[in-house]
C-alpha cells in the first residue's frame, strides 16, 4: 500500500518540491552577505583579463548555426523513421529531402 502512493506522480512531484525549497533554503542562508567581492562582477573569461570594450558576437551568427542544428534535427527524424523497404517512393523522398537540405545549407552558410 505504502509502496503505491510513493509511485503517485503527485506525491513524487510535492517531495521533490519540498527537497528543492529546503536545499534553496539552505543555499539562501550559506551564500556571502555584504559587499561583492574584488572581480565578482567583471565577466567571466577562463581566468582571464577581458577587456570591457571588447565587442561581443551578436545573435546573427548563432542564427545560422541553430537553424542548421534544426533542419539537420528535422530531416534526421524524418528520413530515420521512413519505412524504406516498403517501396521504392520513400527512397526517392529521402533523396528529395537530403538534395533539398544539401540546397538549403548552401542559401544558409552563402557569402554575399
């Protein structure tokens, strides 16, 4: 009896959410009062100096690698879950579907 309750999705979701609320409030009464201390808010570099005029990548560039990370994703799950020995069809829109991503990558990554 005592074995199903503990497999309840609701009970497992309140314990759990007790243990988060005590270990934050454990953290909340270890962290450090008072003044920041020397190099807390200077950006974090590897332990190196950065200087702060230095001019930080936009979101442009990671556009580009997060919609190739998507569409290889996409067409990863789409060809990996055709039924490929049924008929010859699926093999032909594989095809279609990898020349059309091999296109789209070239339109992605092409220098104007």
């Amino acid at each position: 009896m005592l074995n199903n309750i503990l497999l309840n999705p609701l009970v497992v979701f309140v314990g759990l959410l007790v243990v988060v609320g005590l270990l934050a409030l454990l953290a909340r009464l270890l962290e450090t009062k008072g003044s920041p201390s020397e190099g807390k808010t200077e950006p974090y570099a590897c332990g190196q100096d950065v200087p702060t005029g230095r001019i930080q990548p936009g979101y442009s560039d990671f556009f580009h690698f997060a919609f190739l990370f998507t569409i290889l994703e996409v067409v990863a799950l789409l060809i990996g879950t055709m039924v490929i020995g049924i008929s010859t069809g699926a093999i032909w829109l594989s095809m279609l579907i990898l020349f059309v991503v091999i296109i789209s990558l070239f339109v992605l990554f092409r220098r104007d």
